[in-house]
C-alpha cells in the first residue's frame, strides 16, 4: 500500500511555477529521495505533502487516503528552516515539542533522553539552545521530529550543517528507521548521500520532474562508461582515443568514455596504455555517479552557452547556470 500519492500536482506562485504536475508514490519501509539544486521546487513539494499549502491543481493522498489534517499524528516533519525556542534547555523543549505530538510529559522525557543518548549529545540535555553548535541544534530538531514515532518522516535537507562524522551518524539512524519499517522522504542537494540511502528517487530542475524510479534501475540503465584511475608518473595515456572527457586531480583522474559498442575492450585497452606510462595503484570501471546522470538529464534541456559543462554548484544559480555568458 502506498503511503504518500501526489498525482499531478502544480502550484504557481504569481507567475512562477514552483511545481509542475509531479506524481510520485513512496511505499512503507523505503527511503525516497527528493533531488535538485535549490529552487527547484523540492521544499515547496513536501509543502503540500502535509498541507502547509494546498496544490492548485491535483491531489495528495496519505496512508491510502485522500489529506484531512488528522493524519498529521502519524508523521514527522524536519523543515528546511530550524525552529528551536533558543531560551529553553534541551530537554524542556523537546518535551514541550512531544507534548504538542499528543505525548505525555513522562513519555517525551524517556524518549528524549534516549534518543539524546541515542545521537551522542546527553551532555547537552541541561543546556540552553543558544548555547549549542549548528550541529548540535540540528540534532536536537532531528530528535523532535521523532519523538512521537511517526510512520512517515519527513525531511528537508536533514545533513544540512553537519559535519562528516554527524553526517554518517544521521544517515545510519535513518537506515535503521527504514529497517524499522518507516517510510521516509528527504530532500538534498547532495547526491551522493542519496546514493548510499535511497531506494527510490524524484529529479527536479525548475519545477519539472526530470527523472524518477528506482535507484538501481535508473543506475543500471546508463552505460559503465566511467574510470577512476589513481596513479603515479606519466600522465600521458589520457591521450588515448577512447577518451571523450577527463577530470585530473592530483594523481587521480575520473574518465568518460566515448560511447561505444566495445566499451570493456576500450577499457582494457586503456588501462594497458596507463601500465606502460605510470604506476597505477586503483582502476575501476563505473556506473555514471548520481549527479552526473542529473547533470545530463538537465543539459538535455537547458541551452549550454560556449559548451559549458554544467555541475551541480552552477545549477544552484537562479538562473541555472547555463544561460550566461
């Protein structure tokens, strides 16, 4: 049974399409990935998910029903914008949060502090809000959107302010939740942390949806046309005619193979070039990366002046970074 339907939805602001007629499902115990640069209409999505907005033109169904505000109970919502009481202690708060959930004093209070223990910052319990990092307050609303056990959780750029460690910590307690058989939604600019967590994605560039369905298959449907190479000495062989594109960091250099219908023999003969002009000490042949499969699916669409190459930080511009000069 799905859990989330949005069939067709559109919301325009003034004359700005925000959204445009996107549809997506997302069944229990999966982890949905909601992708773009920024503007691309991901907040204003998970918006109408839960009634903060209401589309102007198709539905929203939750827990296989159409949306009445009733079946907030059953879900968590971390937004984009932190809203933490910055006078009040850890703990007061959260309780305070867990209340305004439906729970009693008593059940916030143990599940405040094991989920406090749970994320590493019991030591913060007794402090004041303001007194606590970025990462520390992140966690702490993190925590809040939990606490009533919701069935569907969801979250707009969760990792945000997070250093790596924080991170990993995070992205391990939302595999868990998955395995506890939660649905979960969130939205990111960080593609490979989509990668490693989400069985099933939804692209959007400026209100469009570009791309959707099943990680594995939407990796699996793109040629292994890629290279990683680490080496030491010569780097001569990137002249090899197989080569349409390379990237050169420092002993390490990522590959784009022309298309071809002998791409393992191209490979090989690529790798052989490389043995005889330097140390290779990595070679791996690759699915294109997340957001090189973006990237392509946007320059499928956008003008590229100059043959500008798009990444991902160009596409967070207004204008998406392909249109000046």
């Amino acid at each position: 049974m799905p859990i989330v339907q949005l069939n067709h939805i559109r919301k325009v602001y003034d004359t700005k399409v925000a959204v445009a007629d996107l549809s997506f499902t997302i069944e229990l115990g999966t982890m949905f990935g909601l992708l773009g640069p920024n503007g691309s209409g991901k907040t204003s999505s998970i918006r109408m998910m839960i009634g903060i907005t209401v589309p102007d033109s198709g539905s929203v169904s939750l827990f296989d029903r159409p949306f009445t505000r009733k079946v907030l109970a059953r879900v968590g919502y971390l937004p984009e914008e932190r809203g933490l009481y910055k006078k009040m202690n850890v703990l007061d708060q959260l309780v305070f949060l867990g209340q305004l959930h439906g729970l009693s004093a008593s059940v916030a209070t143990a599940r405040a502090r094991r989920w406090c223990e749970r994320l590493h910052i019991a030591e913060a319990i007794p402090k004041k809000t303001e007194d606590l990092s970025k990462g520390m307050q992140q966690k702490i609303q993190f925590i809040a959107t939990l606490l009533h056990e919701p069935d569907l959780i969801l979250m707009d750029e969760p990792f945000s302010g997070l250093d790596p460690v924080n991170a990993v910590l995070l992205m391990d307690t939302l595999a868990e939740l998955r395995r506890e058989g939660k649905a979960i939604l969130f939205s990111t600019h960080r593609m490979d942390q989509v990668e490693k967590l989400c069985d099933n994605i939804a692209l959007l560039h400026r209100g469009q949806l570009i791309l959707s369905g099943s990680m594995r298959e939407i990796k699996s449907s793109y040629s292994r046309n890629r290279v990683l190479i680490h080496f030491e000495g010569d780097d001569s062989f990137l002249r090899h005619p197989s080569i349409e594109s390379h990237k050169l960091y420092n002993g390490n250099v990522e590959i784009k193979l022309r298309a071809s219908a002998t791409l393992a023999e191209d490979a090989q003969s690529l790798l052989a070039q490389a043995i005889r002009h330097a140390r290779i000490t990595r070679f791996e042949v690759m699915e294109p990366t997340l957001e090189e499969i973006f990237i392509e699916k946007v320059q499928e669409t956008l003008p590229i002046k100059n043959g500008r190459e798009l990444s991902m930080a160009m596409l967070d511009q207004p204008n998406g970074g392909a249109l000046d000069a």
